[in-house]
C-alpha cells in the first residue's frame, strides 16, 4: 500500500506543514488504498518561491532548447516503462476501469512526444520584416511560473499535458493534483526526481480546493493551466482577469453524435457505449447526446439499447469490467439526482435507471443509462452530469439536427455517422465545437485540443499546446 507521508516540493520531498495525511479509498468497495501528504497555503508559498527562485535565477529558462527537450525525453522514458503500475494505481484510486486506464496510459508517450516535435520544430528565434522596411528579431519566451491544476479522472494525461509543453517552454511549474488521485500524483514526483530536472523547477501538490484558490491568487503565478468543470473555470478565470494572468482553460462538455439517415448502423451502435460511457461517463468529451433521424429512430434505439446492455459493470481492476464504480459517493448521487431528473421531466428510461447494479451496492456505481424521447431543453441534455448517461434525441432533418448539437452552452466535442465521408465533413463545418469526429476517427496528439463557448479557452496538444506557454518579445534590430 503505497505511502506519501512528504510533499515534492522544488524537487525535495518535504514535510507537510499541517494537518493528517489523506486516506485514499477505494470507489469499488472503500478499502484503504494508501495515505498521501496534502498540502496546504504554506506548502504553496514554499513551492512558489521555488518556483519562482529557479525561474528568475536558475538555469532552466535560459537553457538550449535542446537540453530542455533532452531532460523531457529523458523524463518520458521512465513514465513509459511504469505504464502499467501507473494504470493499476489510477483504476484503484478513481475507479476507472483497467482497459481504460491501461490504453490512456500507453498513449502518453506519443502525446509527450508529439510536444517534444513541436519544440524541435519551433523557431524559437527569428527575424521579421520585409526587405527594404525595418527588421524585427521576434523571441518566443516562456511565459514564467506555472499553476497546473488537474481533475482525477484522467490525472497522468491531464497532468502532462500542460506540465510537458511549460517545461519545454522553460517555465517552472507547480502541480497541483486533486485529493481523490493524490497517489498517482506523487509517484508521477517520484518520475520527474529520477529524471533530474533542476532544483525548484517542478513541483507536485495534493491539495484540496480551498488550498487549490490560493495557488491561482498567488502572486507568484504567472500561468493558470486548469482542467475540470466550467464552474470552477469561470472563478478561475476571474481570479486571472482581476490579476491579468495568462490562463487556459479546459472544461466541460455535453456532445452530440448525429447519426445521418445513410449510416451504417452495424459501426454506429458498437461505438456508443465507447463514445458515451467510457471512463465511465467522467469524461469531458463524452458523446453523451445522440441525434437520431426520426425515421430511423426506434431502429436506432433499439440497437443502441441492446448495446447499453451488454456492457459490463463491476470492479474496475478486472480486465473484462467496462465500467467501473464513480469517484465518490458524492458523483453518484449527482449522476442518480439526473437520472431522477430525466424521469421528472418525462424522458423515457429504456437501459439503467435509478439504483446501483445487482451485488454492487457497496461501491459508487451507476446503472448505465439510456433515455428515449428527449427534448434538448432538458436538464439531461443541456447539463453536463459526468457519468454512464445517454440521451437519444430525434431530429427532422439535417438543419434541425445542426440546430440541436449548437443548441448547447457547451462546444468541446461531437461526431457524425454517415456513409458519405464528405457529406460528414460538410456536417463538422456546421458544428461549433473544437474537436469532431466523422465516424469515430481519431485525430492524435499532434491537432490542437480544446472547446468552444463554455468548454474552455485555450487549446492543448502538439504546437497550439506549447504556445499557450510562450510569450512573444519583438525586438527592433
């Protein structure tokens, strides 16, 4: 049973100062998974002075480019090589299913990687200016001390991708990881030791949300880099605003798979339950509305139910599990007040419902969840709820479908079934989100990330992701 009892602070593993350590249970069956160190506000001060000290005076910021790069290859090495006891922690410690965790694991290699082709292709210097009109020299800089806050739901790739692209930038970053994932966070410390980076120029904090504000409002914090939900996005974003600080922000979603009346049904239905309920619904990006023509719509349904069903739900740590238990008792009874909503508002439950699956009440579980008959002004699919539920909505025709998927506060993500690629295409033009998929394509880590309106400001992943760690100096030569 893994035991943190020190923080890594500025490369040092210290002391908390105050208060007992964090007992990390288990969402399956609430056993004692480990203890970690949490910090508190003076355990941010220590770790933003390092931060700061390493910043205006150490060597990291003015480096080669090529050294920071070999120090974050060095670093990728050793995360890659410990994939699957990272995996195995995470499952343990926020119940997300091994197959989950084991496959986001083994791609973060190529997401780092595809930073570290991004900073080589950079042209960290260059000259500006037309021949004949005055010349400019343009620097890109990093941007200073970074706050990298993170949720629990997918730590390691939530933490890398903003600590990666700031450290090949040359900024010093805090880490602050969520309590419910705090173990994982402190061996990801362990990683980022092994591999030698500077004194101050990382460090790793479990911290509650109280403690969490504090490091955004600290004056020594230059960057916010945040994932988690739009309402704590748009607090952070005004804590930025009041102090001019650089901030990106990646937030929530509620998007919508359009299912075209020439799809091939047999690729729409087995894709669903990935799409909707993967990471057991506590994702983001989750495809948690599906447009459906009315034509089609009980064919539709039908198959998509049928698939909802055969899912199976149980401890995350077995392979065959494809969902597992919710986070906390708290997200549980949040993910079961929507489902008592849907029925409120008149929604027809056909897969799931209220109550945990048969011989699994001890954990956080869910039923997975399927409604038929939504109307897009319904709690359930207007409201992100982070959890195994689906809503099947039916559309008239390729306008109203377009209509309902930006009928949405949200814009993070979608998707499109057809058989006719380009008609898919000329569909994701329509759709106002910052990422689409045409029949469940994949894009890599090399595209930018991120949403529109209430999903986030910014972008992550490849060039768009290192730049939002840069500033821009104009000198005239």
């Amino acid at each position: 049973m893994p035991d943190y009892e020190n923080l890594f602070i500025g490369g040092h593993w210290l002391p908390q100062t105050s208060g007992p350590l964090l007992d990390i249970r288990s969402p399956h069956d609430h056993s004692l998974v480990g203890r970690s160190a949490q910090a508190s506000a003076a355990d941010v001060d220590k770790a933003v002075a390092a931060a700061r000290k390493a910043f205006d005076d150490g060597p990291w910021p003015t480096l080669d480019p090529k050294e920071r790069q070999s120090a974050v290859r060095r670093f990728n090495e050793l995360h890659a090589a410990r994939a699957a006891e990272i995996a195995a922690l995470v499952t343990a410690e926020n119940g997300t299913p091994y197959w989950f965790t084991s496959s986001l694991q083994t791609q973060m290699e190529e997401q780092t990687n595809a930073f570290l082709r991004a900073a080589e292709a950079l042209a960290w210097e260059e000259k500006a200016g037309s021949p004949g009109s005055a010349q400019a020299l343009v620097r890109r800089e990093p941007v200073g001390v970074v706050a990298a806050v993170i949720p629990w739901n997918a730590p390691h790739q939530s933490a890398l991708v903003k600590v990666i692209p700031a450290l090949l930038a040359g900024c010093t970053v805090i880490l602050k990881a969520s309590p419910e994932t705090a173990l994982d966070a402190l061996l990801l410390a362990g990683i980022f030791e092994e591999a030698g980076f500077p004194e101050g120029v990382i460090s790793v904090l479990p911290a509650d949300r109280q403690t969490s504000e504090y490091l955004i409002a600290h004056p020594g914090v230059d960057k916010i880099a945040f994932t988690g939900s739009t309402a704590a996005g748009r607090r952070i974003a005004s804590i930025a605003g009041e102090q001019l600080k650089r901030v990106s922000l990646e937030l929530g979603g509620k998007s919508a798979s359009i299912v075209l009346d020439d799809a091939d049904l047999a690729q729409v239905a087995p894709a669903v339950p990935y799409l909707a309920f993967g990471n057991n619904g506590e994702s983001c990006a989750a495809h948690t509305r599906l447009l459906v023509p009315r034509s089609r719509y009980e064919e539709v349904l039908a198959l998509v139910a049928a698939a909802a069903e055969q899912v199976t739900v149980g401890d995350p740590a077995d392979p065959g599990t494809f969902i597992g238990p919710l986070v906390t008792a708290v997200q549980k009874e949040r993910v079961q007040s929507y489902i008592q909503s849907g029925i409120d508002e008149g929604a027809r439950l056909v897969v799931g419902g209220l109550g945990s699956p048969e011989g699994l009440e001890q954990g956080n579980y869910v039923r997975p969840t399927v409604f038929a008959d939504v109307d897009n002004s319904m709690r359930i699919a207007q409201e992100e709820i982070f959890g195994p539920v689906l809503v099947v909505i039916a559309y008239e025709d390729e306008d109203d479908a377009v209509r309902i998927a930006n009928d949405s506060p949200y814009g993070l993500s979608g998707g499109v079934w057809t058989s006719d690629p380009e008609r898919g295409l000329a569909i994701a033009r329509r759709i106002r989100t910052g990422t689409f998929l045409v029949n469940g394509a994949s894009f890599g880590f090399d595209a930018p990330f991120g949403g529109y309106k209430a999903s986030g400001i910014g972008r992550e992943f490849g060039t768009a992701g290192l730049a939002t760690y840069l500033e821009y100096k104009t000198i005239g030569v």
